[in-house]
C-alpha cells in the first residue's frame, strides 16, 4: 500500500502551523502518544483549536456530548 500522505494533507483539520508531521499520521499519532495526546482530527473544531490535545480534554469533551445527547 502507498502512502497517502497527499490525501491524508488533503483532509487533515489540524490548525497548528507549520508542523513536519502533516499528512503523515504515523507520525503524528506516535507523537502525540508520547506525550499522553491524541492527534487533531479526533478532536471536534472547537477544542482542536486549543492546541490542548491530551487524553483528559479529549474525555471530557466527550463526556459532555454523551451527557448532550442522552437529554435529547
Ligand atoms: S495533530 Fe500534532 S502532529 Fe498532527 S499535524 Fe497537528 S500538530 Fe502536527
């Protein structure tokens, strides 16, 4: 299988610029991994946008939008 680093480029909404790791999500994720993080695009825009990418924000995040649909 190719790379698809151009597609990945493509579709990638992370907002952090300039960053080496762009369209190479290997990379990215290992990187993130590190350091207790996720990667951009399993954040939604509005807290991608925080540069604040560890696990914890990620939980919480989520947790809140279960919390949301769950009262609809
Ligand atoms: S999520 Fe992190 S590693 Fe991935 S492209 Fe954005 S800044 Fe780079």
């Amino acid at each position: 299988m190719d790379c698809q680093i151009e597609k990945n480029k493509a579709r990638c909404p992370c907002t952090y610029e300039p960053c080496s790791r762009k369209g190479k999500c290997c990379e990215c994720i290992l990187y993130h991994k590190e350091y207790g993080e996720l990667p951009a695009c399993l954040f939604p825009p509005e807290v991608e946008k925080s540069y604040d990418r560890s696990i914890g924000r990620f939980v919480k995040t989520f947790a809140v939008k279960v919390k949301e649909s769950e009262q609809e």
